[in-house]
C-alpha cells in the first residue's frame, strides 16, 4: 500500500503523517510507504501513484479536487480523503467519488475511524473473485466491478477495464454480493457498485462521470438515497 499527503500547511502534513503512525501503532503494523507534497501540481507531476491520498481543497499551485481528478486517472481505485477548512466543496467532492469528506482542525478519534475504513476498502477493493464464463473462470478485483446487468439468463459484468460475459444470473449476484456494504440493486435487473455513482435523479443513477447510466425504480428512491448518503457518510 502506498499513501500520500498533500496540503500547503507543514503543520497539518506533520499531524496527519503523526495519526497514521498512531494508526499502525495501536494495530502493531508496519508503516506504509508514505510520500507528503505541497501542492496538488507536485503530487500529480510525481510517479508515486498512492493507494489512499489526504488532499486539501484550496492550495497554491494546484486545486485539490482537480489533483483528485487526475490521480484517478492514473489509479481509479485510488481511495481519496478530503482534509480541509472549507465546506462548499461537497457537491464536486461527490462527483470525484471522494471516500471520506474530514474537517479542520482534525480529531483525532474521528481521524483513526474513517483511516480504518479506508484500510477496510482497499482490502475489500483487492479482493479478488471468480466469474463463470463459457470459457472457464475468470478473476477481477471486486473494487473493479462497476455494474451487473442481466441480459436474458446471464449476467454482463461490467469491469473497469472490459465486460465479462458471465454464466450466473442475477440472483446468484445478488446473494454473492449482499453482505458488502458497496453494491446495491436499483431495479431487478442491475447491481451497481456504489464507488462509481457520479450523479442520481427521481429515476436514473449515473455511473463513471456519466459513461452509464442505470433505472432506479422510482420506488427504491428514497432508501437508495439513504443508503447512498450512509454510504458517503460512514463514521
């Protein structure tokens, strides 16, 4: 696991590096590669592609969203978490798929507690599973499962990087799938993941900044926006 810091206050770089040795300490691990930048342009002009990023939203030299934008380019996997003063920018850090949203000046209890979830995500995303095909099995990551859709008695996996024909249906997915907090059925025929959802109306959810979009039945509206909002809201 690689992790990286961005912010243009050393003191806040230095806190946040100091609770993630606190983190590794209290669970007797060992500490992470880590890497600290000053600047949102120093961390995307670097090769260091992280695994989870801290980012400030307003720094010199570089927009904290836009240097989010471009580290899930490179890994769209990466687990981000927004550290900053400024509010204003939920709508765009929900559109960038932002793990966790943290305020100034940082507890360091509630620190420790999303940190831990962000650890539990990138276990869960390098998970890896089995899909039958017609031509044997397959294996992906399950943080790259994107959607599932039923087409006649098989299922399309949609993956990050392709599609995967597979031989189970639905209902198979769906028990396979229901005891991880990340997928959710908005109609009878699709599972999303939950990690891609960039948008949502009465009716229609979207999925990678608009590339699918997915029916949600208009009955299924209010608890998808409550699962939705407790899923970007995990304390």
């Amino acid at each position: 696991m690689k992790i990286a810091i961005c912010d243009d206050d050393k003191i806040i770089i230095d806190q946040v590096d100091t609770m993630i040795a606190e983190y590794y300490e209290r669970h007797d691990k060992e500490i992470p590669e880590i890497k600290k930048y000053d600047s949102g342009n120093a961390l995307c002009n670097d090769s260091f592609i992280p695994d989870i990023v801290f980012l400030d939203i307003e720094m010199p030299g570089g927009n904290g969203l836009l240097a989010g934008n471009e580290l899930k380019k490179k890994n769209p996997d990466i687990i981000i978490i927004i550290i900053t003063s400024y509010m204003d920018y939920l709508d765009d850090a929900m559109r960038l798929a932002v793990f966790r949203y943290i305020s100034k000046p940082i507890v360091l209890s509630r620190f420790l507690r999303n940190f831990d979830d962000a650890i539990k995500k990138y276990s869960k995303l390098h998970r890896h599973i089995l899909i039958k095909t017609s031509d044997g099995m397959e294996k992906i990551e399950l943080g790259d499962l994107v959607f599932i859709e039923t087409e006649k008695r098989k299922c399309i996996i949609h993956t990050v990087a392709r599609d995967i024909i597979g031989l189970e249906n639905i209902s198979y997915w769906e028990d396979f799938l229901k005891n991880t907090d990340d997928f959710y059925s908005p109609n009878r025929s699709f599972i999303i993941n939950l990690s891609y959802v960039t948008g949502f109306s009465h009716d229609e959810i979207t999925l990678c900044d608009g590339k699918y979009s997915v029916l949600l039945s208009r009955r299924k509206y209010k608890d998808f926006k409550t699962i939705y909002i407790r899923f970007l809201e995990k304390e």
